[in-house]
C-alpha cells in the first residue's frame, strides 16, 4: 500500500505542474478527495521528490494567491446568467 500512495504523490505532483492544475482539479481527475491531494503534494511529495515538491508548491501558492479573483468571477457569470434569464422571461 505504502508504494501506491506514493506513486499516487508523484503522479498528483506532475499532473499539477504540467496543467498549473488546482487541488480541485486535480481531485476531480483522479477520483480521489481534495484533502488526499493536498496532503499527497503537501506532505508526502516533500519526502518523495523534493523537486517536484517545490514546483508543485509554487503552482499552489499562485493558485491560493488567486482564487479570491476566480471566486469572484465566478459569482458574477452567475448574476449576469440569471439577468439574461429574467430579461428573456420578460420579453415572453
């Protein structure tokens, strides 16, 4: 089991380096909780493949240092989808 997890680590770690992936993204690729991740890349990667560690924690220090912008975005394609849809059902 030790050895899967592991694996699991390293493989989380490339993924999130080639796709400048977010802990969530990532989760939702490999089936697995967003807390298995973090601590996957977060703990064990550091003693597993300190390089990759370090590029694997700088792509998630941007990702935290954003994700208040994302957020936001992402309420206000809300709004703005349901101001189309109240303007549509007026018009009928």
């Amino acid at each position: 089991m030790k050895g899967i997890v592991e694996e699991r680590a390293v493989e989380l770690g490339e993924y999130i380096v080639q796709h400048k992936a977010t802990v969530r993204t990532a989760a939702k690729q490999f089936g697995i909780s967003k807390s298995t991740v973090h601590k996957d890349v977060a703990q064990r990667l550091k003693y597993i493949d300190l390089q990759l560690y370090r590029k694997v924690k700088q792509i998630l220090e941007v990702n935290k240092a954003q994700r208040h912008i994302r957020g936001g975005l992402a309420t206000r394609m809300k709004y703005q989808k349901e101001a189309a849809s109240r303007r549509l059902a007026q018009k009928d």
